[in-house]
C-alpha cells in the first residue's frame, strides 16, 4: 500500500495508523471524491439534527438569532441583514463577507420581500448556513439535506419550499 492511500476500517473511517503493508481492515481502498461528498452530506445531516435538537422543533426567528451565536453550528459570527443589491436575480439569501477573513464574520443578506414574513426566514437561512459553514465544498445537495433535517421535514418538501420562495421573487 502505498503510504499516501488512506484506507478504511469496516465502518468507513480512515485508519488512524495505515502501515506500507496496509492495515489489513475490511474495504480497504484509496478515498475518491464520492467519498468525500458523501462525507460531507453525511455532516451536514449530523448538524442539522443537531440543530434540531438544540433549537427545534420548531425553528422561528429567536431560534435562528440563538443559532448565530452557536459556534458549534453556525462556524463565523454571522448577522442578519434585508437588502436586495448584493443578491442574484431570484436569489432568497446569501451570506456576504464582512472582511477579509471569515473569522470576521459574515452577513446574511436576505430579500426585503420575506421582512414581513419572519417565519419563513430561516428555512431559507438553513439553507445558506451551508455555504457559511463548509465553503465552496458544500453543493445545493448538503444545503438541501442540511436544512430538512434541522426543520424535522423530508428533502423534497424543503426544495418545494426554497422553490416557492425563489419564484415569488421572479413574479
């Protein structure tokens, strides 16, 4: 084996001590991209019942005001701001930079439209939590899986949610 490989234990956790020789676990093989992908989903689920947990089951305004200050969950000090400019065209909500570094925080610009609807806040928060806490290695999938669990909901009745509100600012 070589001593770069990563190999896997028969709960599909890298070993800890690889030897040149291999370590002789079942399912032993080089991690590949999917694997990586599939680890991320999988966290993303784990902190998003564990958002669940904490702040559910019901995730209203406070909660997700509490959420912010968890650095277990959300990584940067975020805050909560209603602007239309930074955001893409049909765009419910995205996290800006306040520095340079991320350890200085970020903004989470959400639509002016949804101001009057608070409770509809923070599923699409949830959803951009993602992007805030793993970066650009997160995809829509994490996100998706991500803000489902928090709220207690399947993954195809988040999307229908997130779709609602990104074609109510198309109209």
């Amino acid at each position: 084996m070589n001593p770069k490989q990563t190999c896997l234990d028969h709960d599909g956790r890298a070993c800890v001590e690889p030897s040149p020789e291999g370590c002789g676990c079942r399912g032993e093989r080089q991690l590949t991209a999917e694997d990586g992908r599939r680890s991320l989903e999988a966290h993303a689920v784990a902190k998003g019942l564990e958002v669940r947990e904490k702040y559910g089951p019901r995730i209203g305004w406070n909660e997700m005001m509490r959420l912010f200050e968890d650095r277990a969950l959300v990584r940067y000090p975020c805050r909560i701001a209603f602007d239309a400019e930074p955001l893409r065209e049909g765009e419910f909500a995205h996290p800006v930079a306040t520095g340079e570094r991320p350890e200085e925080g970020f903004t989470m610009v959400v639509h002016p439209y949804f101001s009057a609807q608070p409770d509809r806040v923070p599923a699409l928060v949830l959803y951009q939590l993602v992007s805030l806490n793993y970066g650009p290695f997160a995809s829509a999938a994490d996100a998706e899986a991500f803000g489902a669990a928090a709220l207690g909901i399947s993954r195809d009745e988040y999307y229908n949610r997130l779709c609602e509100a990104a074609d109510e600012l198309l109209c």
